[in-house]
C-alpha cells in the first residue's frame, strides 16, 4: 500500500488503516489478563471496601483510587454490579486504545505517512508490556494517555495552557510523569511566555492537590512532612548504583518492552498452534522483506530532538530507579516507536518489512504471553482461591498476620468469608474467634502467617496442639508461591 494515486485512494487506504487501529480493542477486550499486578487488586480491595477519601489517597499516584472509586460508584448507579477490579481493567483498555489513536496522530504530526504510522501504532499495541498492562488495573496507562494527549497539544501555542494541564493529570495519575517536564522545555525553549504558560499550568495544579491530598491522609500535617510523604516508597524500592548489572537490566527491560512470555507457557491447545504458525510464516516473510529493503537502501531520517530527550530522560533515571522493573519503562515506548516511525519515515523499501514486523510481535506476545495470563490457572493465588471457593462456606472466618499480596488475590475472590486480621499472638481473641466459628457451625481457618505467629511462642504451641487439624490442612508451594490454611476447631 502506497500514498500515491488519487485523493480517492489515499481516502480509501487511510480509512482501512483507521479501521486496523481498532483491532488492538478486540483483542484487549477479548483477552483480558487474569495475571492480576498486585497493585490493581490492591487497589480493588479498598475501593470495595468503601474507604474514606482520604484512605484512598497513595503518594504515588493519588488520583487513580479515587477515579476508579468513581467509575465503581457510577456502575453501580447504572445498574452494572461487578467487580472494581473487573471495572479497572476495562478503563484501561478503552484508554490504552486511546493511546494507541494518538500515537497514530502524534506519528502523522511528524510527517510519517499514514502506511508507516499504522504499522508503527500497532507495535505499540501489541508489544509485550503494554498489552499486559492495558488489560489489568494500573496507574500508567491513564498517565500515558494524558502525557499523549499534552504532547499532541504542545503543537499549537493556542493549546499549551490545555498541554499543561494534561501532564498535570498525568503526574497525578503516577509520579513518574514528572519527568516529561524536560520534554515539554525542549519543546517550547523558543518562546519564554509558552514556557511560563506549560510549566505554570502543570505544576501548580499538582502542587495544590498534594498539599491538600497530604493534609488529609495525615493525622498531623507538618511542612517538614510533605516532602518525606511525597517521595516515601515501599522499602524494597530505591536507587541503584551498580553500573554494569544496570546497563544489562536496562537492556533486557526495554527488550521485553516489546517481547515477553516464556517458552514453557505456551498452551498447546489448537489457538496457540494456529497463532504460532502464523507467527512462523510471518517471522519468515520479515526476514526475507528486511533483507530486500536493506540491499536497496534506506534513507534513515534523524528523530526530532524532544523524542530523544524523552526517551533519554526516562532511561537515565530508570538506569538508576529499580533498573529490574520494566513496566516503569512504558513511560519511554511511546517515543521510542514515534523515533523509529520518524527516522524510516523517507525509507518506502522497509515499510512492508514494518507491516511483518506487526503480526510478529501480535503472534509471539499472544501465544507465549497474552494467551496464557488470561486463563485462570495461570495465576497461582486466583488458582487456589477459586478452588477454595468451595470449601470456604459464607460466614468462614479465616484469620492472617500479614497481608501480604497473595493474600490480597486470595481473600479478593473469596468474599463471603470472614478476612480477621491480627496484629499480635492474642489467644484470649482467638478462643473468642474460634467459640463464633463453633457457635455458627463454621470451621475456623489459620492463614499461614497467623499460624506462624501464634507458634512462635510455648502458650501458642501449646494451643496448637489442642486445636490444630494436620489432616484438614489447605496449601499449595511452587517456585514464587506458598500458601498454607490450617484448620482448627
């Protein structure tokens, strides 16, 4: 497909390649992850929970909680009763479809023809990290998509009050937004006012939502806090300065930005052979095409200098920021495709080899990672706790230590049982606990750190051994995962 020809034609083409950018929804739609990111079902739980406000509120993207507790809120006024997490995941495909439209503009921005933006939109779709993650209940993928639509915005003086605004969003979604600050200067350092405009019109709406966030999330607001509140993290963050093992995670991180899975995955059920023919014959067709296009040449363009900075400025400080987790790296594939859009924009003789490249990608990240995460048994902790559905009877009390992120999938899909929480080996409440269970004709349940703590002292051990049932216990271990659920009476 070319843009030569008739005004018709090039209509015509470009209302096919509209149609292709919708294919991305489908699929997003079709196939959402059952891989949960431990933060989303984080965030289900206490939206479900009907929090206060201020309970919803994390530093680090303060506003996604209270968005989704919205968006529950409004279904369920509509008459759609789901899960939040359900509802979550669904957000986010629509907004990373969004986000795969406006690449498609921010490419056609750049001159890159229509035959070349398409192709290149959809690897952003379908590359690996990206799919997963606009199936499942995250904070980047609306931080994205408003770092897309101020970087669209930026095109136009008229509009760079309207682009500020946009990153302020998108910073309030996630924190690492900030960093497009430098962009947004690059892009603008011609004229001082549009300058002041950008930078007044993102920061200071930031800054008066975390001071109002701050105020109410702490019991005493002090100015001297704000700052340790605004950049606190969990303790197994933090920066990294080993500069050899950081240049090999930065590679491989921004490598399973495109391709992800592992081989042992793959299904092997009649749809996974399919699409791995498919994947064969186009790998096949791509090397063949690549091989012609770089014996006739190709003109390489150099890329526009604020896609440089963007992606630069997000990998420095991703060299140094938890190297190992590649799903920060999201913040730098959007310019990292418009960079190799822009620099083969005046290069024809690759853009079938483009074109293969796309099934490629589709067919490998759906049968060695898409496919399998959207089945249940992928998902060892939603595995165990359907099963445990049927022996956990509603009022089942089931009492933890530590709430510790399997245990959030765990006790999120097994709502009618009774989730107790204790801080301290208190047998007196235990004994109260387990005369409710008795008296409701319902066993009573020890999740494994509970178990652990109570055991750790000679009065613990010796309750054990009057209320432990070996015989009934409930577990499961594997390379990443232990669960163990002992039953008293």
């Amino acid at each position: 497909m070319s843009e030569t020809g008739s005004p018709r034609i090039r209509l015509v083409q470009r209302q096919r390649g509209a149609l292709l950018l919708v294919l991305p929804l489908i699929f997003y739609f079709t196939l959402p992850t059952r891989d949960f990111y431990w933060d989303g079902v984080a965030f289900a739980i206490n939206i479900e929970k009907q929090l206060p406000v201020a309970s919803l509120v994390h530093p680090s993207h303060i506003a996604y909680t209270l968005c989704g507790a919205w968006l529950y809120d409004l279904t369920k006024t509509v008459g759609v009763h789901t899960r939040a997490l359900f509802i979550l995941q669904a957000a986010n495909s629509v907004l990373a479809e969004l986000c795969v439209i406006l690449l498609y503009i921010s490419l056609r921005l750049r001159d890159v023809p229509a035959t070349l933006s398409v192709p290149m939109a959809l690897a952003f779709a379908f590359s690996a990290t990206w799919w997963k993650f606009a199936t499942d209940a995250n904070a980047y993928v609306p931080s994205i998509f408003l770092l897309l639509c101020a970087y669209i915005l930026l095109e136009h003086p008229r509009t760079t009050a309207l682009a500020g605004l946009a990153q302020a969003g998108a910073m309030l979604f996630h924190e690492l937004a900030f960093l497009f600050l430098l962009v947004a200067l690059v892009r603008l350092r011609r004229s001082r006012r549009s300058l002041s405009v950008y930078a007044a019109t993102a920061m200071i709406p930031v800054a008066a939502a975390y001071l109002a966030a701050y105020i109410a999330a702490s019991d005493h607001a002090t100015i001297t806090g704000l700052f340790p509140w605004i950049t606190s993290h969990s303790p197994d963050s933090g920066f990294s300065f080993n500069p050899l093992t950081n240049a090999a995670l930065s590679l491989r991180g921004t490598f399973r930005l495109f391709f992800g899975g592992r081989l042992r995955d793959f299904a092997g059920d009649p749809i996974s052979k399919v699409a791995l023919t498919v994947l064969v014959i186009a790998t096949v067709s791509f090397l063949i095409w690549m091989w012609r296009g770089v014996r006739r040449g190709a003109k390489v363009t150099p890329p526009p200098l604020h896609l440089l900075v963007w992606v630069g400025v997000y990998a420095a400080f991703l060299f140094v920021w938890m190297p190992q987790n590649t799903f920060y790296r999201l913040f730098y594939l959007p310019p990292l495709i418009a960079i190799l859009g822009t620099t083969l924009r005046h290069a024809p003789a690759t853009r079938l080899a483009v074109r293969l490249f796309v099934p490629i990608l589709l067919t490998w990240n759906f049968v060695f990672l898409v496919y399998p995460q959207s089945r249940p048994e992928f998902n060892a902790p939603l595995r165990f706790a359907l099963a445990a559905n049927k022996g956990w009877a509603p009022g089942t009390p089931i009492v933890f230590h530590r709430f510790h992120p399997d245990l959030w999938t765990i006790s999120y899909f097994n709502q009618q049982a009774v989730w107790i929480g204790m801080d301290q080996a208190d047998l007196d409440k235990l004994d109260r606990t387990l005369e409710y269970a008795q008296n409701e004709r319902k066993p009573l349940w020890l999740e494994a750190t509970a178990y652990d703590l109570i055991a750790a002292s000679p009065n613990g051990r010796r309750w054990l051994a009057v209320h432990d049932q070996p015989g009934k216990l409930l577990e499961f271990k594997d390379e990443k995962h232990e669960f163990r659920f002992h039953y008293v009476r």
